[in-house]
C-alpha cells in the first residue's frame, strides 16, 4: 500500500496535512495515541518545511509500510540539509528546533534523509507497529 499525495507549501495546508495522515494510518495496527502522535510528527516536520521553503513551492507526502513498519517519506524542494541538522539540541528545548525534533524523534524509530537525485530533501520517518 501506498499513498501520495503534494500539497502548496503554506500553513494553512496543515490541517489537510493532517487529516491525510490520519487517514492513511487507519490501515496500520496503530493504537490511536500512536496515531496522534505521528500526525503530530508529520505535522512539526511538515511546518519545519514550510518555515524554511524560500520561495512558495510543493511538498509531497509518501505514506506505506511493510509487514513491520509504517514509513512517511516527506519530500520537498527546500535547500538541501544534512544529517546533523536534523538531531535534536542536547541542552536547550528551547532553541530553534529543539522541541519538534525532539517530538519527531521520539514518535518515530527512524529519522532520517534519503539520498536521491534532484533537489530538496526527502526526509523518512519510520514507525514500527505496535
């Protein structure tokens, strides 16, 4: 199973961000705190994108699993980053960034960008079901 859908990179496509996630993990053995939880993730990954897009563009979602593991692939067309800005600040919550890494990471097992070929950032977040 997979589903993709783009949306306009604008806040105001959260809610629609949202409501996709959440109904594509009505396919997965999810619990529905875990649910919440990864729209949450989705959601805080998605409006980091929004933030830093420097021009109005798309970003796509890709949701599909295995027989282990739900896998949310958010590809946009932002300026490339690295693995380093995607961990979480050790000391303060409060920095830039701290605190939605911090909800990303702990929702998902795996967090990380994909390598391919283009521009932007495919960024995965994998969730082992439960």
């Amino acid at each position: 199973m997979s589903n993709i859908k783009t949306f306009s990179s604008c806040t105001s496509e959260l809610k629609n961000i949202r409501q996709f996630v959440e109904h594509a993990c009505q396919d997965f053995p999810f619990r529905e705190d875990k649910v919440n939880e990864i729209v949450l993730a989705v959601d805080e990954a998605c409006a980091n994108v929004i933030r830093h897009m420097s021009k109005k563009g798309c970003l796509e979602i890709e949701i599909s699993s295995d027989h282990e593991h739900a896998r949310f692939v958010i590809k946009d067309v932002c300026s490339q980053i690295t693995d380093k800005q995607l961990i979480p600040p050790e000391n303060n919550l409060c920095e830039p960034g701290g605190l939605g890494l911090c909800l990303i990471h702990y929702v998902a097992e795996t967090v990380r960008l994909l390598p391919h070929k283009g521009k932007g950032n495919w960024l995965e977040l994998t969730v082992k079901f439960e």
